[in-house]
C-alpha cells in the first residue's frame, strides 16, 4: 500500500485528522447523552471531508492521473 502513495498528501492528513477529532467529540457527547454535541461532532467529521476536498483541488493533494497517451509508431517501408 505505500508503493501507491495513497493517501500521504497534506490533504488526506488534514481531512482524516478533522474527521477523528470529529468522531471522538461525537462519542464523547454521546457517552455524556448530549444530543446536541453528538450532532455537532458528526459536523465536525462532514467538515473534515469538505476541507479535505478543498486543500485537494488547491493542488495539496494526490495529483490527477494523465490522459493515457497513444504512440503512433509509423512503419517502416522496405525498400530494397
């Protein structure tokens, strides 16, 4: 998995951090029967992905993928 690069951009790191520190105020409001807080940290976890997305399009994440090029390989007459 570390030879694709998958997911080691400042992006990916800034997203998942959000989104676990979302989760945990989210299962510590839980725990406490706060609904509001609760719903509040699930925010917190959307808010991950959206910044995660956001820092990805500035260019801070894992770049696009080129367009497969098409080689024409021209051949060669035989001339003798």
């Amino acid at each position: 998995m570390a030879g694709s690069n998958h997911g080691h951009t400042p992006a990916a790191w800034t997203g998942v951090t959000i989104a676990i520190i979302g989760f945990c105020v989210s299962g510590a409001f839980m725990v406490m029967a706060n609904p509001l807080g609760f719903w509040a940290g699930l925010v917190v976890v959307a808010l991950g992905g959206v910044v995660g997305m956001a820092m990805s399009a500035a260019g801070l994440g894992k770049p696009k993928a080129a367009a497969p090029r098409t080689h024409q390989v021209a051949s060669a007459s035989a001339e003798g």
